[in-house]
C-alpha cells in the first residue's frame, strides 16, 4: 500500500463549496477506482486555503497509470478541478511507521 | 484533535540513519509530551529525501505552545535537526473528511 498526498490551494471563500465538491468526489468517484483503500481530507488552520488530501492506494500503478489513464480521472477533474487556485503539488509516500493510533 | 504536518528534507545517502533517528525521536520524546495522540511518518517515492511527519495532537497548543516552550523540544531537536538539509516546513490541520479505512 503507498500514500499519495496532494497540496492543493483554492481561492479564499471558498471552502465550504470545495468541502462538498472534494467530499462528492471521493465518494462518487475514487471510491471506485481500483486500487482505492481509504482516504483523509484536511483543512489548514495558518492557511485556510489549504487543503491535504492523502489516497492510500494498493500500488503507485493503480493510481498513476490505472486511475489517471482511465475513464474516472476525467470525472474526478471536472468536479475538483475547477476550485484550484493553481496545479496541485501530487506525490506518492511509503510508509517508515507509524503509531496504533494513528487511524485517529 | 489537531494534525501537525511536517515537512522534511534530508541530505541523499542518510535515509537509514535518519529513520532510525527520528523514529527514536518519537519514540524517546514526542510519545511522553502532553497532548501526544498518535503518529506517522512516510518517505518519498519520487523524492526519496523527502518525509512527511504527521502527529495528532489533543489541541493546536499542546504543540505550538507546551511542546515548542518546554523542555522536549530541544531533545526533539538534537535528534533530528543534524539530518535537516533545509528548515522543515510545519502546518497544522484540522479534519474535513476521512474514511473509516484511513488507519490502514
């Protein structure tokens, strides 16, 4: 399993439509990408703006080539998409450890 | 609870010895400080320099204030500042979203 985790900012007074586009998003499409394990969306508290959404994947192929050279990525796009203030940063993370607790 | 996310730059050649390092000082250090509720830490795939260190604290100010003005945080940072190759970049977070599989 490998984490992605992107940095995505949106325009200011926005956030309480990007919640509901992001959360729609997650559960209408990625949910069914193959490959999908589980997913947490976070809001930053010094930036308001900023969002960190982290996609655990089975394998990095799942998402880069099955998920972004699919049908789904399209959809995905057009319901996030348009609430960026510019190109999210996107990368993909192992795991070193982590702690029982960390689910919370 | 609060997500602080930390960003982590380190000098190529140094990846064993800093997981080695800054899991110890989780361990050693973060796990006794107050308001401490769980962690993670994962490594790069693209950037393999690169670590985010995520810890869930009670509040913002556990953190920001008991930690960073106690006495842990200069053993925090004589463990893990040597592997620094830049000062990390540090936000905090707050929960939009997360499936119930976000343990995994």
């Amino acid at each position: 399993m490998i984490l992605e985790i992107a940095d995505i900012h949106i325009p200011p007074g926005k956030n309480a439509e990007f919640d509901a586009a992001i959360q729609r998003g997650i559960e209408t499409v990625i949910a069914r990408a193959e490959g999908y394990r589980a997913h947490r969306i976070v809001r930053g508290i010094e930036s308001p703006e900023r969002y960190i959404l982290m996609i655990w994947w089975q394998t990095l192929e799942d998402h880069t080539v099955k998920f972004r050279g699919g049908p789904l990525f399209a959809e995905w796009r057009a319901i996030v998409q348009p609430f960026f203030a510019a190109a999210p940063s996107v990368e993909h993370y192992s795991l070193v450890t982590a702690s029982a607790g960390a689910a919370s």
